[in-house]
C-alpha cells in the first residue's frame, strides 16, 4: 500500500519539477517545497500510527470548531489571491483551510452516522445535523468564493450519506429538495464567472480564448501527448506557458502530455490501485466507524481525483479541484496524507476490536 | 463523558447482517469507480490515440507563429538618380488581448504611455473585434523613439502588448509629385480576387493609384516568412529558420526633380497642370498637376473627414489634370489652324487679313481680343500678337473637318497613349460629330470658334505639349513615357525604356519652321503676347491662349478682377526651346488664370530658366573636369 502512495507521489514530485521547469528562479521553489510537504506528510503519518482513531470520536467536536474557525479566520484574515480568500499566511506556509475541512468532514460525518445509527435508516430529521455540519463548510468556502471545493463538501455529503442506510422517503425528500434547489442556486447564488464556466464547459470551442481556453489548452496538451509522449521535460504546451496552472489543476496534462497514453495508463493504475485498497479497508474494518470513516476518506480522494481528471479531458468545466498527491498544494498534499494515514490506521487495527 | 477507554471497548461490533450490507453497498462503490476508471480511459484513449495527431497539430500551432514579413518596397528616383520616395521603418504597437490577464488595466497603462485618451484606445479595440482573435490590434502607429524605449524596458509588465515594425512610405520631399507617385491603401476584395492570392493577404497594403499602384509588381518585393516560437503570453521565445524578403525594385523616373519641384512650387494654391517634355525623345521632365495631394494624409488609409475635403474641394485635388483635365485649348490652338491653312494652301507666309477688331460674319459680330483691331495681318504677326480675325478667315477658308484633320494629326483628340492612368482623349469635333452628337448640322459660325480655339475644342495639357513637341522637332509625335528603367534591389538595371514615336509627319517641315517662327516673334516680338516668357540667353519660342469658360459678351462689362474665379478663363502657355535647335517643351495650363500671357507664361518662363540654368552648370563642372584632368 504504501509502495502505491509512494509511486504516485514520486511521479507527483517528478511531474512537477517537469511542470514548473521553464518557470525561471520560483520553480525550484515551488519542487522543494512539495517535497517538504510529502516528507511533512510521511511524519504525520507515522504520528497518527502511534494513536488509535477512534479517538477521533472523541475530538470529533473540538476538531471540527477549530477548522470552522480557520475557515473563518481565512475568509476574514486571509491574504487575497485573483479576488479569492482562501489562504491564511501562517509565515512559512500558506495553509489554505478548506482542504483539512474536506477531511473534517468526513470525520465528522462518519462520527455522527456511526452515533445515531439505529438500523432502520435514517429519517430525513436525522439528516438535518448532517445537511448542517455540511452546509456550514458549503456556505463559508462558497464565501472564498470556492464554488469548486464548496460542491466538494456537497459531493461528500452524498456519497457518505448513501452509503448508510436510508429511510426511503428520505430519499425522496432529498431528491425532491435537489431538483428545487439547483434552479434556484444558479440564478441567484452563483456569481457570473461560475456560470459562465458551466456554460462553457458545454461547449468550450466556443469560446477558445476565454473560459473555454483551460479546457481546450488542456485537451491538446493531453491529445498531442500520443502514444508515448513527447518526453519528459519536453512538453511544449506547459513548457510554453500554454498550458495555465499547470503545477495544480491541470497537473495530469502535463504528465499525459510527456508521457503519453502509455504512461498516463501506468499512472492511472497505480492510482486507482491506491484506491480500490482503500476501498478494501472498508470491507476489512470491524467496526463500523472504521467503516464510515474508511468509505469517507476514499470517496473524498476518488472524487476529487474524478473530477480533477475529467476536467483535464475536457469532460467538466474548470473548478479548481487538484488531483490528490499529485497536484501541487501543501494543504492539499498534508491533508491527503494524513487521510492515508488514518486508513493505514483503520486497516491495521482491525483486529484489534476482535481482541477486546 | 466517557473515559477514552471505555469508548474503545463500547464499541459495536459490526455484526454480520449489517456486514452483507455493506459488502453491497461497497460493490456497489467499487462499481461505481471502476465505471469512471473506464470513462477515463476511454476519455484518455480517444484524446491521444484517436485524435491524437490532431491534437499534436494544434499543439503545434499553438507553440509557433507564421509570421509575414513585408518586404522593402521598391524606390522612387528622378532621372538624375536622386531618391524621391523611400522607406523608413514605422514602430506600431500591437495588442494581443487574449494574451492579457487584465485587459482594462493594459488599456489604462497605454492611455498614460502614449499619450492617448482611453476613450480613443477603446475605439480602437471596438473597431478590431470583426477581426481574427489572434490578429493583434492597432493602437498606436508610427510611434517615437521615447515611446518605444520605454515600452521595451517596460515590456513584462504590459503582456500582450507587442512592438510591431513596419515600413512605411517615406515622402522626401512632400508632395512632390503626388499624382504621379500614387498612395497605397489596404487591399480590398476585388483587388484580392484580381491579384495572384498567393501573394496577397487581406491586410496587405497594394497599391492604389499611380505610379504605386501601376507598378505594384515591381515595387513591392516578395514577402519572407519568420517563424517564431511564442509563449502563450505572446512573447517571443525565438526565431525558428524562415524565408528571407525580397526588396522590391526601383522605378527611376524620367522626371527631373528640380524642374518639377520649380513647377509645382509655382503653381502653389493654383489649379492646373504643367507638361515639360524633352522634344527628341518624348520624356516627360515634368508633370505637375495642382493642387497635390498631400500624401502622408493617405499613409495607414485616409480618413473619411480628409477625403470629403478633398472631394469638395472645387480646385479637385484628386484630378490629374495633365491628362484628365480637358479644356478649350485657346490661342494654342491657332498652331493647328495655322498649319491646315498652310498645308491646305489656303493660305501662304505672306497672305494678308485685316484685322479692325472684330468680323461680321452672318447676323454676328466676331470680336478679336484686341479691341482696336491689329490692322493688316500676315501669318507672323496673327501668330505674334494672336490676332482673332486672321485665324477666323483661315478657319472660314480650311473649314470645320480639314481643322479637325490637322488636329488629329498633331496629336489632338486621341489620347497619346502615355503608360498612365484615366488618360482622356478630349475633343475636336467635325461636322459629322456634331449631328451624331447634338443631332444639328454644322454652322459655318461655329468654325470660327473652333479656328481660335474656342467652343466644342477640348484638350488635355499633355496633348498640347506632345503637339508643341512634333511642332518643335519637325513632326515626331513622341509617345510620351515617365519611367527611365527599373533597377533591381542589387543596383542592376531590370529594364530599360525607350523613346517610342506615335506618328511622324511627313511633307510639313516647312510649314511648321514657318509657324516655329511665329512662336519666337510670340515671345520676342514687341507686341508678342508672350513676352513674359522671355529669356535672356535663350531664345524661347511660345503661344499663349486664353480659354473662355464663359461667353465674353456676359462680362464685357465687369472688371476682370470681379469676376468670379469660376468664371474666369483658363490660362495657357505652350513653348519650346531653344528656338534654333529645341530640347524642352513647356506647357503650362492657369484653371482660371485669365489670360495666358499673364499667368501661364511667366511659369513656364521658370521652369526654362531652372532647365538651362541646370544645363549651364553641368557644362561648367565637365569643363573644370576636362581642365583637371588635362593638367
């Protein structure tokens, strides 16, 4: 397992040297503190092994205030980056809060889930904490503006909340209440630019230049990688610039566009390795917070994966959601770590529970 | 709150129904995810293995730009090899707005930069948006050295701003010539379609109007290619291997730049043309016409405020009137008359006329310009003094179609064919015209007027001095010609031009020497009415002529200075010299001027000094030359 994670955050690591290459003085910059934080993450995860994670249940509350207010303290606080409040400049790092939240979220769903299950199902009353917890995320990182992560947030909620047992006029209600909601959410709450990519992602040739111009870049960067790439370090369409935040979203690119179909297909199986093993922890866990919080953490790093690989292909509009491990992004890269830590924790104290 | 280990052993283990459910719903994720595996593989295999080489493509024309360079346009040289009208590089800032992160910001930086209101800037960009999104935008042309300095050093902070460099015609000496050089102008569809497309591009500019646009082929060269590896902010990374331009050839006119210049200074804000052509060849040494155009106004497109002014402008800068302008040829015309009366032998050197002021013939008076009369006339004299009477009994005598014979052989009423354009033919009528045309017969009356010059006539400046030109060399109608060679842009000469003759007149040498006569006594002569083109050293021989543009008997009473400018008649002045053995031909045309010997002939008078005055010198210098070398 671990041999996986390290796979694919070397081929991170190699992939964004490769990405910042032609960036002149700030790309080595940019390399060493990836790796900083891969090395940071590697620590994290050995502290997590020394502790059980059901004591997350425990420190669930207290967690998920205190990412409440560095979302907060970001919103308000933070340094403006292109008109986003995102960050919070803690000096040797810019930590940028809604990435841990992800993470806190599915801790904090798992805990709730586990808590309150009756076995039955759950009614729709019992999903309003949830549906709070969630949309006290959703509200503030859609406040950054971060539609990209808010929707994040949301994604999670689902997957999590399909995954336990439910009532099925819940299901109804919640499918109801989506088919309400949507309509409304665009034309009142979100801001132009983000309709603008929905509407663009429809039809990116449209508009080559503008909002469709990422997807498009991105499209020839990956297509124009061929078979076998056109070598590492000799991708034109990043090394030229052409190819926009390409150390972050669109990070797959550049990688499909040096190493080709047959190295992309190399990536994607190691990846996706890494994935369904974590999904086999679910399955392996006896307890079921184990379970929640297994299943939690997988569907936070296949989703974001999804999407992050969809977009890059044209298939979705850009939103600004990386690829896990790969993509640059300290909080992001910590973050996903320590979620691999703790499904490293949950697998390897399965049988503990059996003991006791 | 329970203790951290009570928690741990409370646990509920997860018991094996619930196991079967979450085995399912596990499947059921595992499903899922392998679902998207595939739509990303396909997703993968479609982009790079099925449209990959399209894909590679586009990668490839993002990375390098084709660039066109515009090759150096031919020169324009005067017959002593002096540069006219060159090129000179022209720096214009272009704008790449996709390549910039914050547009208004760039607009904002530029209107301080260049002085420009951003009102202005926007305009500009407004009027590009029909363009291609990767032609960049004008915003600034022709801009100077501060300007470019600074926006070079300041280049990363302006992205998508680029320095473009162009030529751009350089005028050396004004309006020197502006009729026959021509302007350029984009390139529009027609033109597009008529040229060879390979070579042309919407964008390009192509020649509009004279010369330029008649040797277009010449002047213009070939284009080169550069290719050029851009970023996707547009700054040039480096210069991939491309095509070299071709520099276009030379045009050396036969114009004699400091004769033209002396005309044109001295028809400065007159209208009217002035001819000189050297009388053994056909070269033309000048060919002014007035007003000029002011040239640089047409550089980049004129602007529509500047071209209304010039359509309404009532001097019509925009006729070339050497050869579009066609007038009553007035007195000049008495050359013809003279020589259909000689050669029809209706008259001879010593037939005599009188002269009392004015004819009676029919029911009407027909007055001589000399109220008194000149009293008797001979063929000298009526020539001299440009006597009215004698050239109406001529006319009388000759008739209508033998004056019509004679003109057209001197060259009058067809065009002489000169290798320029909208050249008009004018008119000379003959009875027979005349009922095709106004559908009535000729009246004999009519011929009178058409003896002196007057009535139907129409002429052209150059066809009077063409027909000044076979008077003078004994009846070679020369096909008069503007450019010298074609020289190539390594100095070597393309092609070479020679005199043509049209037409050569045989039989006539005496009458003709017998007019030349006439024209000497015309500006030497006491009472010649062309004394003002008198020389000191030369003997000038001329003709003047006064060209009615409304009847004389409307303003018989006013003072000529009242009359309208519109009404006023044409001044004209035709000479060559010198008398003995001629090599120039002057003909000057006043629109307007009023009488010949007063405004036309002192112009004329100017350009033959400026002539011999050049010549004298030269010999001079060969002399010292031949001195130096002998010693």
């Amino acid at each position: 397992m671990l041999v996986a994670v390290l796979l694919i955050a070397a081929m991170g690591l190699i992939n964004l040297y490769s990405a910042t290459y032609a960036g002149g003085a700030s790309s080595t910059t940019v390399f060493i503190r990836q790796l900083f934080f891969f090395l940071a993450g590697l620590s994290c995860i050995m502290i997590i092994h020394l502790f059980d994670y059901r004591l997350l249940l425990t420190w669930n509350y207290i967690l998920y205030g205190i990412v409440v207010c560095l979302l907060l303290a970001s919103l308000l606080l933070g340094g403006s980056i292109a008109g986003t409040q995102r960050w919070i400049n803690l000096g040797f790092f810019r930590l940028q809060p809604s990435e841990p939240a992800k993470l806190m979220l599915v801790i904090s769903l798992a805990s709730y889930y586990y808590r309150k299950d009756t076995g039955r199902g759950f009614t729709i009353g019992q999903l309003l904490i949830p549906m709070a917890l969630t949309g006290v995320f959703f509200i503030l990182v859609l406040m950054q503006p971060d539609l990209g992560t808010a929707m994040m947030f949301a994604g999670i909620f689902i997957s999590m909340t399909l995954f336990v047992k439910l009532k099925w006029s819940t299901i109804g209600i919640i499918f109801g209440g989506c088919s309400a909601v949507i309509p409304i959410g665009w034309q009142f709450f979100l801001k132009p630019y983000q309709k603008q990519r929905i509407m663009t992602f429809l039809s990116p040739e449209s508009d080559p230049t503008n909002s469709g111009y990422h997807i498009m870049q991105s499209k020839i960067a990956v297509g124009s990688g061929l078979k076998f790439g056109k070598g590492y370090l000799k991708g034109t369409q990043g090394h030229l610039h052409f190819l926009p935040e390409r150390h972050t979203d669109f990070a797959f690119s550049v990688w499909a566009e040096e190493w080709g179909f047959a190295g992309s297909l190399f990536f994607l199986a190691v990846y996706f390795f890494m994935i369904l093993w974590g999904l086999n922890v679910c399955l392996a866990s006896r307890d079921k917070f184990g379970v929640l919080l297994a299943f939690g953490i997988v569907s936070l790093i296949f989703w974001q994966a999804i999407i992050n690989l969809l977009m890059v292909m044209g298939f979705l509009p850009v939103v600004g959601i990386p690829l896990p491990l790969f993509s640059y992004g300290g909080s992001s890269l910590l973050t996903t770590l320590i979620g691999i830590g703790l499904l490293m924790n949950i697998r390897m104290r399965r049988n503990q529970v059996r003991k006791n | 709150m329970q203790s951290p280990k009570e928690t741990l052993t409370k646990l509920r283990k997860v018991d094996t129904g619930e196991l079967n459910q979450l085995k399912k719903r596990t499947d059921a994720a595992t499903l899922v995810i392998i679902f998207f595996i595939a739509v990303i593989l396909a997703r993968l295999w479609f982009l790079q293995i099925h449209y990959g080489s399209k894909y590679k493509d586009k990668a490839d024309n993002n990375r390098v730009r084709m660039l066109d360079v515009v090759a150096s346009r031919g020169n324009v040289l005067d017959r002593d090899g002096r540069t006219i009208i060159t090129n000179r590089p022209s720096f214009n800032i272009v704008w790449v707005k996709e390549d910039s992160p914050d547009p208004d910001e760039i607009i904002k930086k530029l209107s301080r930069i260049l002085n420009e209101e951003i009102a202005v800037l926007l305009k500009r960009v407004r009027e590009a948006a029909d363009n291609p999104r990767h032609i960049p935008i004008l915003l600034q042309e022709d801009i100077d050295w501060k300007t470019l300095v600074y926006i070079e050093n300041n280049h990363y902070d302006l992205p998508g701003v680029r320095i473009e460099v162009l030529p751009r015609r350089d005028y050396l000496y004004e309006d020197f010539g502006s009729h026959m050089i021509g302007y350029l102008g984009q390139i529009n569809m027609k033109e597009l379609e008529e040229k060879n497309s390979a070579n042309y591009q919407g964008g390009d500019q192509i020649g509009k109007r004279g010369f330029e646009k008649l040797y277009e082929d010449e002047l213009r060269g070939e284009k080169g290619t550069m290719y050029m590896e851009v970023d996707a902010h547009g700054f040039e990374q480096r210069q991939l291997k491309g095509k070299e331009t071709l520099p276009g050839n030379d045009l050396q006119l036969t114009i004699d730049m400091d004769l033209q210049l002396e005309a044109e200074k001295a028809m400065a804000g007159k209208a009217g043309a002035v001819v000189a052509m050297d009388v053994k060849s056909g070269r033309l040494l000048v060919f002014a016409s007035a007003p000029p155009l002011h040239l640089e106004d047409f550089v980049g497109g004129i602007s529509t405020k500047n071209w209304q002014a010039l359509l309404e402008n009532i001097k019509r800068p925009l006729v070339h009137k050497t050869i579009q302008g066609q007038y009553p040829p007035g007195s000049t015309y008495k050359i013809v008359t003279a020589l259909a009366g000689l050669s029809k032998g209706v008259i001879t050197p010593n037939t005599v006329f009188y002269c009392s002021g004015s004819m009676k013939f029919g029911n009407r008076r027909y007055g001589c310009w000399k109220e008194g009369g000149h009293g008797p006339v001979s063929l000298h004299r009526a020539l001299a003094e440009s006597c009215d009477v004698y050239f109406y009994q001529v006319g009388l005598k000759v008739e209508v179609d033998s004056l019509a014979e004679y003109a057209n052989r001197m060259g009058l009423g067809h065009k002489t064919g000169i290798d320029f354009e909208y050249e008009k033919s004018g008119l000379i009528p003959t009875a027979a015209w005349k009922k095709l045309a106004k559908g009535v017969s000729w009246q004999d009356g009519e011929t009178l007027s058409i003896a002196i010059g007057q009535g139907f006539n129409l002429v052209t400046p150059l066809q009077v001095c063409q027909m000044t030109v076979a008077l003078a060399n004994g009846g070679i109608l020369y096909k008069p010609f503007l450019i010298e060679r074609i020289i190539d842009s390594e100095g070597q000469v393309a092609k070479e031009f020679e005199p043509v003759v049209d037409v050569e007149l045989v039989g006539m040498e005496k009458y003709l020497k017998l007019i030349r006569e006439g024209l000497v006594g015309a500006v030497n002569d006491r009472h010649g009415t062309g004394k003002e083109a008198q020389l000191k050293d030369v003997t000038v021989a001329g003709k003047t002529g006064t060209a009615q543009v409304v009847s004389m008997k409307k303003f018989q009473e006013t003072d000529e200075e009242d009359v309208a400018y519109k009404h006023k008649d044409h001044a004209w002045f035709t000479s060559f010299a010198p008398a003995e053995n001629p090599e120039i031909a002057v003909t000057v045309l006043v629109e307007h001027g009023g009488h010949g010997g007063s405004a036309a002939a002192p112009i004329a008078k100017k350009i033959l000094a400026r002539y011999f005055a050049k010549k004298t010198e030269l010999e001079t210098n060969k002399a010292k030359e031949n001195q130096n070398v002998l010693q």
